[in-house]
C-alpha cells in the first residue's frame, strides 16, 4: 500500500527519491521504532559556490565543502547577508548552486523534497489549513494511511494537541513555530534545515523552544542544519558550528562543540562555555566589521 | 460590559431603524418644501406606489428579470474569468499574449458596449447578459489574476518538502493561496453587474428595474421611478451584506473561531 501511494512521486521531477529513505523511515516511524542502524542524513557540499548575477562574479558563497554525518546537529553562525540563508537554500533544493554540487546520502539534490524539511523563520505555515492538516499534509500526500493519527502524534511531540482544530493565525509565534516544527517533522526527513526558526520569538519562549527541541530531538534524530545570530543558542544546541566569512561568504571556522558543555547545569557560568563564547563573538564581530568597511559596500 | 445577544441585537436594529429614519424625515421635510410630486414626491406617494406595484405583481416581475440577468452574466463572467485568470498567472506565455488586450480593454465601461450589444444580440436578454457579463468580468478576472501570482515561494517549497504532488499542490497551495482574492473579486464583480444591468435595462431590454424606471420617467411617475431606485438599492446592499455572511464559511481562517 505505501510503495503504491509512493510512486505518485514518479511524476515529479525530482532526482533524489523519496521512496527509499524517506519512505522507510516514515515507516519506522509510525510504527514507533526509529531504527538506529541504517544511519541516514549524510550532507555532502562539494566547492559549492553560489551568485546571483550572470558572469558568476560577486559570489554570495564561494567554494564551501563540507560534510555533515547523520544524526549530526549543526549550525551556521554569522553576519546578517553572509549566505547562510542561500546555503541553507542550496542544500534543500530550493536554490541550484552556480558552481559545486549537494548531495543527501549520496544522491544529488536538484529540487525540494521530503528526504529534507525545513523550518522557515515565520509564517511557512498554510494558514488556510486547520493545525492538525498542516501537520496531516505531509504524511498524507506522502501516503501515510493514517495522516490525521500521524498529525496528532506529532502534535502531542509538540504540546499542541489541543489546538488541533484551529487555524493558525490564531495561535502566538512561539505556538506556529512549533506546529511548523511538527509538520516538518511528521515527514521523517533524513534532514532537517531550520533558518532562524527562533528569530521572533521573545527571550523566554525562545529558550522554552531550544529545550524543547533538544528534547525532541532524541526522539526524532534527524540531522539539524541550523542558522542563528545568536551564539548561545549556537553553543547549546548544536555538535558543530561554522562561523561563516562574510561577502563572499564561506567557512571560516569550524567548532566542534564538547556534549559534556550543554550538559552542566549552567553552562554560562562554564569556564571553557564562555572562552568559546567569546571566541566566536569576536570572530562574527571580525566578520561584521568587514562587512562595514569595505568600499565597494559589503559585496 | 458582555450584554446578551438580544441586547446587542436590539440595540444594533435600534440604529439601524434610526439611520433609515433620519434621511427619511430629511426627505419628507424636502418634498414638502418642493411641493411638487414630480419633481420630489412625498415618501408617502412612493410607499404606496411600492404597495401598488407589489400586489398588482409587476414589481416581482422586474425585480425576477433583472436578478436573472445579473446572475447569468455573473455566472458566464466567473466561469470565463476566473480560469483564464488563473491560467495567465501561472503561465507567462499566455500571460504575455493576454494581458495586453486585457489592459487596453478593462478601462471601456460597460456602457460604451451597449450599441456593440444590441447590434449583435438584438434586444431583449442576450445584450443585458453580455453587459452583465463584461462588467463582473474585470474585476473577477483582476482580483483572481492577483490571487493567482499572489502564491508564496515559501509555500510552494514547504508543500514539496512534504511531499506534495502535482494535484495537491494545485488544490491545496496555488488555488487556496489565490481563494481570498478571488472572493474580493465575485464580491466587487456581483456589485459591478448589479448597477450595470440597470444601465442595460434602461436601453437595451423591456423589463427589468432599469426598464421601469426609464418607462416611468417618460410617463412623470416620478414615484415609480423612485420605488424602482430604492428596491435597486436595497436589493444591491442584501447581495453585499448576504456575500458578507458568506466570506466566513468560504474564508473561515480570516475570521477568529468563538
Ligand atoms: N535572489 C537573490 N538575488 C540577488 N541577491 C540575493 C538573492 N538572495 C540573496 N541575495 C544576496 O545574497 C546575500 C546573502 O543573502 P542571505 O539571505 O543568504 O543572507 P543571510 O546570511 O541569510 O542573512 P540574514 O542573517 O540577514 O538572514 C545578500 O547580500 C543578498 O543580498
Ligand atoms: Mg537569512
């Protein structure tokens, strides 16, 4: 019955296909058991290089490789307009790179599809659908026989069922970001992208929210690419960070964060917490600067 | 402060009784001050002119010919426009062959097609569809076209993330995404064909509100003409307040749930 419903991704054009992973871990979801051994969500960037005007100068990013291992949470850190966004784009299939290619467990990706999901800074959400079929959707077009169940488990990972039945305009940004999280969720993507996905919200709800997916996390496990300007939120959430050069953008410094560091009870009176803090601030402040003093303004 | 619902519904039928009764004295006091039925008869004259046209039946009768033909032409004008709208928003080459004739034609108003109407469709119904028709075409067709390139890229990728196909994407994301303009449009449409029916009526057709009240000029029953005018007006703002109630079972995410 799934392989049936699956096929209906023939039509699209896609090069990467759903059937395989994605269809299988939303199995293996369903059937409350994410299987630890077939490791998937491996994201391969090779000389990735992006621009927007036609004779390939000015790149927004330029010559970014990297890789990132499955179950692994990781983030982009670095001035506003340096191409995290773009790179973000690049690896779920919304933007083409100009140079370079993405590849998701060894298959190029040339277009959106559900091997990914992403969490978009706010309203991503279709306002004209009730809660539970915005989460619903995914499994549903993914051919889940039971979407609205698989919607309410979801919801429940969240804390919202009881707003199932409403519209989401009705609900605050820290409630529409976590049903956003949910829908994304409830497709089992190999990989998860998150830009800023906690940018509007206000400082306590926004704290609420990384414990929250930290929590769900070990339930889910996909792998997290995250964007954020904001270095706590960096240092407690992610297992590496890439501070990003700025115009053209790129890596400039990778960090790998110890787990032993989020654990303490409070890491921001950590020792070895704060000297990283510092470190990557003056790195990001390095970068903005350039940014400002540049005569041809910032490209 | 939360009165109860017959409070607040007396209190709101209080106003609206007191709206109505405020131009009412003004006329009356006018009419009087006129004194000449002809040329401003009394408020009295016009009730029983209503009275008299209602029971002898010719009331009913143009208010049934000119809904029919509003409701016609706005069906062909929605059937025609909201699709080819729809299908220039979404594909440029069909976009850059008609929008053109659309722009050069949207600004002729309905009227100016009247002598074009009769020429080709005689008198009778046929020209006052055709003129229903074309004025609830523009703004159906404008509204849906803007509903239509109104889809989000946001949306778009989100629903293929999840997976969606090519029927749920149209279903789900570019229809849903383009609904709330294409209602604005059949709103502004009905009212467009509405006012442009009497324009018709009153050259092109035998009956109907417009019809009658051109026939009532000619005669100087200026109170016909005057009931003829109130029952346009009053049926044009039922469509508006009915379409009103309506928006909340065809958009009901624009309205907060109780
Ligand atoms: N479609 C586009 N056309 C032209 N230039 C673009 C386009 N999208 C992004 N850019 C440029 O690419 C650069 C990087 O943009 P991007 O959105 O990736 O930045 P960002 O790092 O996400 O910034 P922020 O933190 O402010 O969100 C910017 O200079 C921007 O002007
Ligand atoms: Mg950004």
């Amino acid at each position: 019955m799934h392989a049936a419903t699956l096929t209906r991704f023939g039509k699209m054009r896609m090069a990467v296909d759903p059937r395989s992973e994605a269809g299988r871990r939303l199995r293996d979801i369903a059937a409350g058991c994410p299987s630890p051994g077939n490791a998937v969500g491996t994201v391969l960037l090779r000389n990735v290089s992006v621009s927007f005007v036609s004779d390939h100068s000015l790149a927004v990013v330029s010559d970014v490789s990297l890789m990132i291992r499955p179950g692994e949470f990781v983030t982009f850190l670095g001035p506003s307009g340096c191409g995290k966004t773009t790179l973000l784009n690049v690896i779920g299939g919304m933007l083409l790179p100009t140079v370079g290619e993405v590849s998701i467990d060894g298959v190029p990706v040339t277009a959106p599809t559900p091997v990914c999901n992403v969490v978009f800074q706010q309203h991503s959400l279709f306002e004209w659908m009730r809660v539970a079929d915005n989460v619903a959707f995914g499994p549903r077009a993914l051919g889940h026989p039971d979407p609205r169940g698989e919607a309410m488990r979801f919801l429940r990972l969240v804390g919202l069922e009881d707003y199932a039945e409403v519209y989401p305009f009705t609900l605050s940004g820290g409630m529409q970001q976590r049903v956003a999280i949910a829908r994304a969720l409830a497709t089992a993507p190999s990989v998860l992208l998150m830009d800023e996905p906690f940018g509007a919200l206000d400082a306590q709800t926004r704290s609420i929210m990384q414990e929250e997916l930290l929590k769900l996390r070990h339930s889910v496990a996909p792998t997290v690419i995250f964007v954020t300007h904001d270095v706590d939120e960096a240092l407690l959430l992610s297992d590496r960070i890439f501070v990003m050069r700025a115009a053209p953008g790129g890596l400039k410094e990778e960090i790998a964060v110890d787990a032993d560091l989020r654990r303490s009870d409070d890491p921001m009176r950590n020792e070895s917490y704060h000297e990283l803090r510092q470190r990557i601030l003056a790195q990001i402040r390095e970068e903005t600067l350039k940014v400002f003093n540049r005569p041809d303004g910032g490209r | 402060m939360h009165r109860p619902a017959y409070f607040r519904l007396i209190v709101s039928l209080s106003w609206l009784l007191l709206s109505l009764l405020l131009p009412l004295v003004v006329w009356e006091f006018a009419a009087r001050k006129i004194a000449n039925p002809v040329l401003l008869p009394e408020p009295e004259l016009v009730a029983a002119s209503m009275m008299e046209l209602f029971s002898d039946g010719s009331l009913m009768d143009d208010i049934l010919a000119s809904l029919q033909r509003v409701f016609t032409g706005f069906f062909i004008a929605s059937a025609v426009a909201i699709p080819s709208a729809l299908l220039m928003a979404y594909f440029l080459p069909l976009r850059r062959l008609f929008l053109p004739l659309v722009t050069v034609l949207r600004p002729i108003p309905p009227i100016a097609w009247i002598p074009l109407a009769i020429l080709w469709f005689g008198l009778g119904n046929k020209p006052s569809y055709f003129i229903t028709a074309l004025a609830a075409f523009f703004p159906i067709f404008l509204n849906a076209f803007a509903g239509g390139i109104d889809v989000q890229p946001r949306h778009i990728h989100a629903a293929r993330f999840l997976g969606a196909g090519r029927w749920l994407m149209v279903r789900h994301i570019y229809l849903m995404s383009a609904l709330p303009s294409v209602w604005t449009g059949l709103r502004i449409g009905l009212g467009q064909s509405w006012m442009a029916v009497v324009t018709a009526e009153l050259i092109a057709a035998q009956s109907g509100l417009g019809y009658m009240i051109q026939a009532n000029r000619i005669n100087l029953e200026t109170q016909h003409v005057l009931t003829g005018m109130i029952v346009i007006g009053v049926l044009g703002a039922l469509m508006t307040t009915g379409l009103g109630w309506c928006e909340k079972l065809i958009l009901p995410w624009k309205y907060q749930r109780q």
